[in-house]
C-alpha cells in the first residue's frame, strides 16, 4: 500500500474560512503528519506490497501483462501471512516458468527468505525391496509425501499412498493443516501451475526424468539454486536470483541459526539420499527420512 501525503496550502485566510483558531501550533501539526506517514510505511511493510501494488490481484495484473520488469527487480522481497506469522518471500525469477495453463505467458517466482519448519521429505517404506528405502525413504520427489503436503488445502492434511510400497510421513507437520490451508489466501489465489522437471536416481528408479505439471508450489533442484548439474536435468534453468551468486546468498535461516534446507533433486547415484543446501550454502544432501528446513517457492500467474 502507498499514499501519497501532501500539506495544504494553510494560509491564515484559508483557516479563518475554514473556522480554525489562530495562531496554530504547526510543530503539533509536522508530529501528526510524522506519525501518520510512519503508520502508513509501517502498514505498506506488513502488507508487503510495493509503491504503486496495493494488492496480490495488482501484482497479479502486472506480472500478467509482462511489465513485472519495470516495477520488481530480483531479490526484491514481499511479505505475507503464513500460519500466525508473517513471513518473507524474496523474488528470485521473472518470467523465468511456464504457466501451465497456456493462455498466460507470465510468471514472477518467489521463494521464502529463510525456513519455514524442519519437514521429512519422505518416509521410510519398511515393505520396500530395496533396503535403503526400508530404512531411509524414497529420494524420489514424484512420490514423496513433501510435495503432496505442500500442495494440500486440506483443513487437515491427508496423505495419499503413490507407490505399492509407500508409507505415511511423521512428523507433527503432517498432522496439521497442508500448507496451502496455511499460506495467506490473497496470495495462494493469485499462484499457479508451472512446468518442472526432476531428476530420477540412477540407483532404484532407471535415471532419466520425471516431468510434472500439477503444483502450484515446489521445492528447487540442484541446478535452479546454482549448485551445477547432477542426473539428467534439461529444461532445468539457474534462477537469476541464484546466477552466480556467493555460498553464504544461499544460507537460510530457522529460528535465527543457519539450518540445511531441502531440494527437490536427488543424489542420483542412491535410492535413499536427497540433495539439500548446507549451512555454508553448498550443496548437500541427507537421507529422506531426515527432517530439516522448507524452504518452498511458488509462482505468481
């Protein structure tokens, strides 16, 4: 939100027309109009929206009518409720995805500052074959129970088996709301699908990749955070916020200490193990059934 404050012109006849007492106090007069601008910054802040933007929808027929450029640079951060909380989302791509519904042709990506919550990215499968996933989880992002969860709107989240061998997650997490029920619902209304890809491991799953086209909300790949390929990655492109950017640009923070944060990707070469970002920034990676830092993106379309 902006508004513009201008002082009238207070001529001595204006305020005798008007039925004011002279003289004035016009210091009272400079410590009201300071205290009203401060308000008003101060609301424009938690709304997280820029001069000019007073709103999601606004932002939304910006970015729709391609002239996101002209008000938005990247690494400009919005804020907006999540939960009883106000989180920060920092924009990290435009017009870098493609709309799933073909009749837009614009995006503005963004992707919270720091993390949310520690999350399992999935649970072990203990009727599995393969005995890393029995013990570890399945690194496999199509399945897992991390990208069901965070595109639930569901009052309580259900999960959904994907597999003849997938097991529920843990974690109190998962017994809440899904995260679309949580995110301010001005901005879950103005988000949409996008077309992404993920590398499938080499170990279990036959390498190559999987597509998906469903998700309004997702989790970044290796090559999307700027930490270089692994596994088959095409159409796989660097966000430019993450171009060429230091390992301390990528730390995130939980509770005001640096904490690993998930990626969608796996290490190809296992069937348990899921590529992250450490707390230095580089790349990472821990076994599925680990809880560590959310750290989603979403597009606006």
């Amino acid at each position: 939100m902006y508004v513009n404050l201008t002082k009238p012109a207070l001529t001595d006849d204006v305020l005798q027309t008007m039925g004011v007492d002279l003289p004035i106090n016009f210091q009272k007069i400079e410590d009201a109009f300071a205290k009203l601008t401060n308000e008003i910054i101060a609301i424009k802040n938690r709304a997280g929206m820029f001069p000019g933007i007073m709103s999601w929808p606004t932002l939304q027929s910006i970015v729709r009518s391609g002239e996101a450029g002209k008000y938005i640079e990247i690494g400009d951060i919005f804020i907006a409720r999540y939960g009883d909380a106000f989180v920060a989302w920092r924009v990290i791509g435009i017009d870098h995805d493609t709309p799933v519904d073909s009749q837009y042709t614009h995006s503005l990506t963004i992707q919270t500052v720091d993390c949310l919550a520690d999350i399992q990215f999935d649970a072990p499968e203990p009727t599995n074959p393969d005995e890393n996933r029995q013990e570890y989880g399945n690194n496999r992002y199509l399945h897992s129970a991390i990208k069901q969860w965070l595109n639930s709107n569901e009052d309580t989240f259900q999960w959904v088996s994907q597999h003849q061998y997938d097991a529920p997650p843990s974690g109190s997490i998962y017994e809440g709301p899904g995260f679309l029920k949580l995110l301010d619902p001005d901005l879950a209304a103005v988000i949409g699908a996008v077309n992404k890809q993920v590398a499938r491991n080499t170990a279990t799953d036959g390498g190559g990749q999987d597509l998906f086209s469903d998700d309004k909300v997702f989790l970044l790949s290796r090559v999307e955070a700027g930490l270089g390929t692994e596994g088959v990655t095409d159409g796989e492109v660097v966000y430019p916020y993450y171009d060429g950017i230091s390992d301390a640009g990528r730390i995130k923070l939980l509770n005001g200490s640096p904490r690993i944060w998930w990626l969608r990707s796996p290490f190809v070469s296992y069937s348990r193990s899921v590529r992250n970002v450490s707390t230095g920034g580089t790349v990472y990676y821990t076994t599925a059934r680990d809880a560590t830092g959310l750290a989603p993106a979403c597009c606006i379309i």
